[in-house]
C-alpha cells in the first residue's frame, strides 16, 4: 500500500520555496507531493537528497539479495514460480514454461538494472513485455490465430535499389 505525502501545489513551490523545503524535512518520509494544475502532466515529488540515498540503498540491498537467492538456490527458483501470481496475478494465462522463463528474465533484468542506477525502464519493459504475451494467451482466438499454419505467399521477388 503506498503511503500518503504531504501535498503541496506547483505554484506554493515558486511561491514559498523555503516553505516548501521545511515540508519536505518535517515530513516523516522527508517528502512530499507536489500537485500540479494539469493533471495531465502528472505530479512531482520533491524529497531529500538523504531519503533517496536510503531509497537506494534499500533496493540495491533488496535486489542483490533476491538476485544472489535465485541464482544460488533451486527450492528459492521453484517457490518464486509458485509464489509470483501473486504478485503478478496475469501470470496465471501463462504456459508454465513462460511463468519459469519470466521469472528468470525479471531476475537477470533486475540484476541488470542495479547496474545502471536501478534505472526502471528496463525492468518495466519486461514486466510489460511479459504482461502483453499473458494477455494473448488470455485471448483462445488469438491464440489459435496466432497458431495457425501461414500459407506459402510464393517467390519473394528481389528489392530495387
């Protein structure tokens, strides 16, 4: 359940910058939400420079220690197939086989990305990626599209340069 941050609004940023600043230190996950107009634009959160530090370091600690689990253990790799409908319900449309092979996708990308500054994207992309292919296995007629046999369309004729 994600916690909920002080708010405050874009303009109040530009307006009272210091003000802002002591919110963010009094506020007990030294941050907070800054609300914009649009909200198409999406909020921002401001927080301190310490906080992303721990931040950081929490999920270096946490990403190494699943990582070097997965790697090192069998029965740790076999639980975590077990277990990860749970966190990813969508999984239960995957062949057996593809639940194993996201698995250890997510956990080599995981690993990965903690070399990069945990920089999401990549994580994110897998987790979508995997996502997209639960919902076609989802889908019997797509499926069975997908599956069937492509006819031979004849000589592919050469390109012109």
């Amino acid at each position: 359940m994600a916690s909920v941050l002080p708010e405050v609004n874009y303009s109040e940023l530009s307006r009272a910058s210091s003000g802002v600043a002591d919110k963010v230190e009094a506020a007990p996950g030294r941050a907070v939400r800054i609300r914009r107009r649009d909200a198409a634009d999406g909020d921002l959160v401001l927080k301190t420079e310490e906080r992303e530090r721990e931040e950081h370091e929490v999920m270096s600690a946490t990403t190494s220690l699943f990582v070097a689990m997965m790697r090192d253990n069998e029965r740790a790799r076999s639980l975590l197939v077990e277990v990860v409908p749970t966190a990813f319900p969508w999984v239960r449309f995957l062949p057996r086989e593809d639940v194993q092979a996201f698995v250890v996708e997510l956990v080599e990308t995981l690993e990965s990305a903690e070399g990069i500054d945990q920089n999401p994207a990549p994580v994110l992309q897998v987790i979508n990626e995997w996502r997209n292919t639960a919902n076609i296995w989802a889908d019997p007629e797509l499926v069975e599209q997908l599956n069937a046999p492509v006819g031979d369309f004849g000589p592919v004729s050469e390109p012109q340069a």
